[in-house]
C-alpha cells in the first residue's frame, strides 16, 4: 500500500469532499423520524454505539446509523438490513407529535441547549444525514419525559404522604418500581441503576447492578441507610442498601 505523502494528503482531501457532501444531502425530516421510531421499535429502545462482534453474532447497529444506512442507501454495510416502517411507527410518531406540540410554546422561552437543538432538528423540513443523530434519539426522549410526567403526578397524588420507614431493616415486603435512573459507569467501574420504588405508599430508593423493570412489582428484603427527600416534591423517601429482589409469582 502506497502511504506517500502526496497519497495521504489526497486521501485527507477526499475525505473532507465526501464529509461536506454528506452535509449537503439533505432528506425529509419527518420521514428521518418515523425511521427513528422503525429504529427504536427493531433495537427495543436506543443504542448509541454500533456494537461489533469478531464471530458468531450479528453486528448491533446504533439507531443513528440504522436510519443513516436506510436512509443513503450508497452507505449500506453488507450485513446491514434497511429499515421498514410499519403502521405501529407511523402511530408511534404521531403519538409523539402530539407530546413535541408543547414545546412550541416552551421553545420561545429558555430550554436547555441540547433540548433547543432537538426541537431545531424536529421542526426543521429538511436535514442533513449528519445531524440525524438528534432524531435519532426523539423516540427515547420523548418516552423518558412521559414516563417523568407519569412519575411526578403519581407522587403527588398517590404518594403525598409518605414518611420515612423506620428501624435497621426491610423484612420481606412488596416493592413497586416507579422509576430507574442509569449511574455513571466511571464512576462506579461497572453499569449500575438508582431505583425509586414505592413500599405501600412510602418512598424509597436505591441503587443495584441490575435494572428492574418500571412498573413492575417485587418481593424486597433490605437494610435501612437513612432518610432522604424525593427531589422535587421534597416528599419523605427513605434510602436502603443491602438490597435483594425477587420477582413476585403469578
């Protein structure tokens, strides 16, 4: 292979061509989203990495680059699948619509950058294959954000008077979850998951290596750590440590 200087600077050349050809290829913006929610629905939910294997398993494609990849076809990877949407995306989307109409108020006040950006590429007619990772990530977005509307009402309503639990342990009792929040990898050295849960109607929370499912309902024995404050309501919610779950038989 010949690395020449005179070859290498082409090679830079030709790249920065095909990097601002790539940006001046435009595709319709709302069929870049209803490929989202294709993209969603395939990978139950969203990926932001393609993930690679040497042998025996099929490439993990990121959402991003499954709606890149269907989108400009000349792209394609031979192990690639072209996405199809299905009536249930196009619903999907459409329900979605209707949560993103809110924001044409709250666009015109202070939204946070990324949250401003995301609404920019949503309203925008047209889009440039390089910047679809925004609406890549809207189906994820937009589910996160009814799931915190649904959270937030419940412990207003359901859980307002929640009190700390007291003594040193959790005997075996019934635990709803009703929110979980991925930790920070680093910091921890391996994936862990901060649950917010609901004993009876009193708060808890805390944190295991595994995700439990929202919504779901869990036989929990657990060690008492202290007292804390549901962070906006300010509603009592007690932390455990030493936390076991098993799921409850039907």
């Amino acid at each position: 292979m010949d690395n020449s200087p005179a070859i290498i600077s082409y090679k830079a050349q030709l790249g920065k061509i095909k990097a601002q050809i790539k940006q001046m290829t435009t595709y319709p913006t709302q069929h870049l989203i209803e490929l989202a929610y294709a993209a969603y629905r395939i990978n139950k939910g969203y990926i932001k990495q393609t993930r690679r294997y040497s042998e025996g398993q099929p490439t993990t494609f990121s959402n991003k680059e499954m709606i890149t990849f269907t989108a400009h076809s000349d792209w394609k990877p031979e192990d690639f699948v072209p996405l199809k949407v299905t009536d249930a995306d196009r619903a999907a989307k459409v329900a979605g619509d209707k949560h993103m109409r809110r924001y044409t108020m709250l666009a015109m006040g202070n939204l946070p950058d990324f949250e401003a950006d995301l609404f920019a590429a949503y309203s925008s007619s047209e889009m440039p294959i390089g910047r679809v990772g925004l609406v890549a990530y809207l189906p994820a977005f937009i589910e996160r954000q009814v799931a915190e509307k649904v959270y937030k009402q419940r412990i207003k309503t359901e859980f307002a008077e929640s009190k700390h639990l007291v003594g040193d342990r959790i005997e075996p009792s019934e635990v709803e979850i009703l929110k979980v929040i991925p930790l920070n990898n680093d910091f921890y050295g391996e994936p862990a998951y901060l649950h917010f849960g609901a004993i009876g109607k009193d708060l808890v929370c805390f944190t295991v290596k595994q995700m439990y499912a929202v919504g779901d309902t869990y036989d929990i024995v657990a060690r008492i750590k202290g007292e804390d404050l549901e962070r906006d309501s300010k509603t009592p919610m007690t932390r455990l440590n030493y936390v076991k779950l098993r799921k409850q038989e039907i």
